[in-house]
C-alpha cells in the first residue's frame, strides 16, 4: 500500500473510532424512542454506582452498557492511530505552559475527589459527579505531572505540523499557522510589528494546507500598507520595475515564435513566466518542443513582463496590480484571447488576478492540459503536486505510467516568496520531502523543480523535461528500425 492510501486509511479509521466514541455519549432514548433501554438485564446484577452501568460521562443512561470505559478506549485508540500516522512528537514547553498546564490538570484531579452527593465512590470513599474515578483521578494526575516536566502536545501543533512546511521545519511555536491571527490582530490594533514577526509572518509559504493563509495574506497586506517593508520585497518591487522580472535580469529582446504561427493573427499566447525564462530555462526548451510538435500555433512577447503574482503573495497588492494593469493593456493591444503557461504560479495569477478584471476573459490553460494524451514509462519515482495546480495530479498521472498514486505531499518549499526571504529553509523542506520519499520527484513546476534541484539534483525530473527526452527517445528509435 502506499504511503499516501495508508495514511488516507490511517484517518479515516481513526474518524471512525473517534465517531463511534461520540456514540457512546449519545442517550439510548434518542435512538429506542421513550421506551426503557434495552440492557435491563444489566440491572438485576450491577448496581447503580457500578463502573460497567451503563452511564456515562454526561450522567445520562447510554446505549453503550460498557460506558465511560468504551469511550475512553475508542477515543485513545483514534487518536493514538491518527497521532503515530502523521509522526507527531512531544514538544518540550516553557516554563510558563507548565506551570498553566500542570496547575489545570491537578486542579481537575481535585475536583474528581470533591464530595458530592452523588452515586460514584471516589478514591478517598465519598460521592462524586465523575463516574470515572478513581481512574479519571489517575489520568488528570498523570497529566499533570508529563505537564510540570515538560513533555506534552501542543494541540496546535498536532493540527498543523504536518501541514505547515516552515512549523515543520523549525519547531517555533510562534510560527505555527493560528499565530497569524495573533499578529493580523496586533498590526489592526498597534500598526506595528517587531522584526521576530515580520520574520515568521514572511517565513508562509501561502500554500493554506492549516486553512489559514488569509490571515497571513492579510497580514502582509496591511503591513505593507503602513509601511512596513520587508527587504526581499523592497527588492524584487525595485527588480519588477526596471526590469519586468524579480530576478532583476535585462531580458536579451529575442523573439519566440512558435509553430507556423503569424504573429499578426495568432491569438495564443505562451507566456513563459520569470522563473522559467531565466532560471530554468531548459523547462521553457522542453515545453517548447513538446507544444511544437503537437502543431500548436502560439507566439511569445520578447519584452514579457511579470505577471505580479509574486508582488501579490509578498503583500504588495499596488505593485501587483500595476503590472496586471500593464500586462493587459499589452495583452490586448496583441489581440490575446488564450494563454498558455507553463508555470502553475502564472496560472493561477491568469485565473484569480486577471480574469474579470476590466473586461479581459482569457482563456487559461496549464501546458500540460494541452500534452495529457502523452504517456511516458517511469520507475522508482513519486510525483509532487505544486501548491497551484493540484488539480492535474490525475492529469500527470496519466502521463506517467507506473508513478501509482503517491505524492510527496504538502508544499515544497519555495512558495510565498520563502524561497527569496529564507532560502537555507525552503531548501531544507525540499530535502526532508526527498529524503522522505526515497524516489526521484517528478514536479510540473519551474519554482518547484528549482528548489528540489538546489536540495539535491539527482533527485528530481521535470514533468516536461522528461516527456521531451522521451519523445526524442522513441523518434530515435522509430529511425533506427526505419534504416534497418
């Protein structure tokens, strides 16, 4: 089974178990209507203060007859399978959230030993409202003495470590993704941030795995509206600006036409993207090849601009929009009514900045939507899914015979500009997915393939690299058997 069947398999058993532990909370009355529970038989022979009656936590009859100890075990056991499958740890705790967390879990192990009159014997011989006892005076005990020494899950990282790459990497409490909250709400009350969370707020990557990147999104917008300017982004606004790229390189003026395409009534655009045009090219080459021999007609602007996305993930929304504005005008003085890319970053820049905006309705399209007829043989690899164009993990997997369904998961990396603020860790998270994977990543994204090759070159392909060499490969082959 692979790994990403197993862990789908891992939650949902999980949420099954944790399901039915509600159930064991629920009054029989609700599911046998007003008649009288059907374990009457227990009655005769365990008495109403009994561990195994039938009541459970909430002090109601239930349909579980084995209820509080069902729902403990159910509950444990959910969680224990969903805890080991996403590889949590203990985090150590501060001192402050161990005097907190240990001053709550002994307070709670007093008050299971609080008479009251009641039908539970506690450890010390009265009556209590806990129907647990003595062992839920054990458990909060216990409790309390992992919290004093400082061992303990935080519940916030246990919902976000797998799902935020910077969280993952540093174990910074203070980065995890509800923090964003804390400093939207600090920037809305003081208009100020401190340098540590100017740091942590660019430190995102924007891929929204903890459903929480608006915040972060928000965050960086107002700051950037009072001022508060990051030198990366100071930056690649100045690069944009006097060069059409973040990258701050003077294009060459060279011209890319592609197949039998006039350039006076071809309406299709391949827009090649900043980090494709200058820092991978061979991607641009191959995705080239690959659309030229399937006849499709396109032409390439030799002054291409930014598309302002990445201006737009860094907060900087005046600046993005100025080089939308600029790139439509341009767009349309060049009769463009289809756009083709090969980056999923420009992609998604095309669908939410564009689309709409002053009347211009392009029609967008992802290189590969226009290749997923080709199919390439591949071993001993693992597929990476980029943040923006997850939906064609189906697409490429059609393309690629025998990459199965597994997926390196999560983002790379690289994105939200992370790749440009903290390269050593972007880099980092790259490493640990290839290390992780123990297969050769296959990615259908420049930025992407960029940061993988930075972590390790050996290990990683390009979706449209790979698919150029192998049509190569088979017209090789074809002359080959031709001559002979």
């Amino acid at each position: 089974m692979s790994t990403n069947s197993g862990r789908k398999l891992a939650l949902f058993i999980s949420v099954m178990l944790l399901a039915v532990a509600a159930l064991t909370l629920v009054p029989d009355t609700w599911l046998t209507g007003g008649s009288p529970a059907c374990h009457s038989c227990h009655e005769a022979q365990a008495p109403a203060d009994h561990m195994l009656f039938r009541q459970n936590y909430l002090g109601y009859n239930s349909l579980c007859s084995f209820a509080p100890f069902s729902t403990l075990i159910l509950a444990t056991a959910g969680l224990i399978i969903f805890l080991t499958t996403f590889r949590f740890r203990f985090e150590r705790w501060g001192k402050e959230y161990r005097v907190i967390a240990s001053s709550a879990s002994f307070g709670m192990a007093i008050l299971t030993l609080v008479p009251y009159t009641g039908q539970y014997t506690n450890l010390i011989g009265g009556h209590t409202l806990c129907p647990a006892v003595p062992i839920s005076t054990g458990l909060l005990a216990g409790a309390g003495l992992v919290s004093l020494a400082g061992f303990m899950v935080c519940p916030f990282l246990v919902a976000w470590r797998c799902r935020c790459p910077s969280l993952e990497a540093t174990l910074d409490v203070w980065q995890s993704p509800h923090r964003s909250i804390n400093r939207l709400i600090r920037l809305l009350v003081t208009g100020k941030l401190d340098k540590e969370a100017i740091r942590r707020t660019y430190r995102c990557t924007l891929c929204n795995k903890c459903g929480l990147a608006w915040f972060n999104r928000q965050a960086r917008k107002i700051a950037v509206g009072k001022g508060i300017v990051p030198s990366h982004l100071s930056n690649i606004r100045s690069a944009v600006q006097a060069t059409g790229n973040p990258y701050g390189v003077i294009a060459d003026g060279g011209t890319m036409i592609g197949t039998k395409c006039d350039t006076q009534k071809c309406d299709t655009l391949l827009f090649m993207g900043c980090t494709a045009r200058f820092r991978t090219p061979e991607i641009l080459e191959a995705a080239r090849t690959l659309l030229d021999q399937r006849g499709i007609q396109y032409h390439s602007l030799p002054d291409e601009t930014c598309c302002g996305y990445t201006l737009y993930n860094l907060g900087d929304l005046k600046a993005a929009y100025e080089a939308v504005d600029k790139n439509i005008a341009r767009f349309r003085q060049e009769g463009i009514r289809r756009i083709i890319t090969v980056c999923p970053g420009c992609y998604e820049s095309f669908r939410t900045l564009y689309r709409g905006r002053d009347g211009f309705n392009p029609e967008i399209l992802l290189a590969v939507d226009l290749l997923k007829d080709k199919k390439v043989t591949v071993e001993n690899v693992i597929l990476h899914e980029p943040c923006h164009a997850k939906g064609r993990g189906e697409v490429v997997r059609g393309i690629l015979m025998g990459a199965g369904d597994e997926s390196t998961g999560g983002c790379c990396g690289a994105g939200g500009g992370l790749i440009s603020w903290d390269r050593m860790l972007s880099t980092s998270r790259a490493m640990k997915l290839q290390e992780n994977s123990g297969k050769t990543v296959i990615t259908y994204c420049p930025l992407c393939y960029l940061n993988f090759k930075r972590a390790n070159p050996d290990r990683v392909q390009d979706l449209y690299m790979l698919m150029a060499a192998h049509a190569v490969h088979a017209a090789d082959e074809a002359q080959t058997a031709k001559e002979e």
